[in-house]
C-alpha cells in the first residue's frame, strides 16, 4: 500500500480498483524489474517508438 499511496501518488479509489497485474507492472517501472516477465527492457529506443506509431496509428 505504500508503494501506491506514497511512490505512485494513487488515491485510494485508484489504488484499490487497480489489478494485480497493474500494480506488478507499475512496481516493475520503479524497481527495473519485471514481477510478471522476468527483467524489464527499459524505456524504448527511439526507432522501437517510430516503428509502433507506423504499426499503430493514432485514429482520427
């Protein structure tokens, strides 16, 4: 809880309607490490940014 409420800045209603799995994925941004997928990638690279906006472009 207090790594929600004091690192995450979460209120209440936003931390207690939060997944496991989102909670996992969120301690995994601070910690560098993945709980759910072993150890994280790291922020992306600028050419793994451009090649998802051609793959998924914004809809208008």
């Amino acid at each position: 809880m207090g790594f929600g409420f004091a690192l995450l800045r979460l209120s209440p209603k936003d931390f207690w309607t939060m997944t496991p799995r989102e909670l996992a994925a969120a301690f995994g941004a601070f910690s560098g490490r993945s709980a759910l997928f072993g150890p994280a990638g790291g922020p992306l690279r600028a050419g793994e940014l451009a090649a998802l906006i051609e793959r998924f472009p914004d809809q208008t």
